[in-house]
C-alpha cells in the first residue's frame, strides 16, 4: 500500500548488450543490441532484458544475436550516476570489471 501512496519512481536506464560471436568464448566481445529499460533498480532491469531476449517472440526484430546466455554481458548506463557492468553467470548476474570487455 505505501508503494501505491508514493508511487513507483521507474528510471530508465541504457542497457546495452554484448556477445562474442561464438558460443563459450571469453574474448572478443562486441556490441550486439542498445536499448532502454524501464525499472526500479539494476537487478529489475537484468531480469526484464533477461527474459525479453530468451524468448523469440519478444525479441526485436532487428536484433542480430542470439539468446541470452552464460558469459554474456550487459552494460547498464546512467550517465553521471555511473557506467556497470553484468556478465551471467550459471549463478545469476555478477557485477565485472570493464577490463573483461575487449
């Protein structure tokens, strides 16, 4: 109820996808797909992409990559507020350095 009083504030965020262009590598990632998702924070927003990109009939249709799967990444960008980093993992999503993108 105090969710309804205040009312939900859903930022938009920047995400951007990144895939190596084959399965189970971990070099040579590259941009596959720029959106924006709307949420309340970083992990809603990581589930949201999650489950629109591992479903065909969600998916856009000028999107030229493949399923969502382990070791791709996710950059979440907020301009001033900070630039983060998700790669999925066969636990879930963990945070990673820059330095892992190449």
């Amino acid at each position: 109820m105090l969710k309804e009083l205040t009312g939900s504030r859903k930022k938009e965020y920047d995400v951007t996808i990144f895939q190596t262009p084959v399965f189970r590598e971990n070099k040579g990632y590259r941009q596959v797909y720029r959106l924006s998702i709307k949420g309340m924070n970083h992990e809603e927003c990581l589930t949201s992409v999650f489950s629109q990109f591992n479903v065909p009939d969600r998916m856009p249709c000028d999107f030229s990559g493949r399923f969502l799967s382990t070791g791709d990444i996710l950059y979440i960008d907020e301009g001033r507020r900070g630039q983060y980093y998700y790669q999925l993992k066969s636990g879930g999503w963990k945070k990673i350095n820059r330095i892992h993108i190449r």
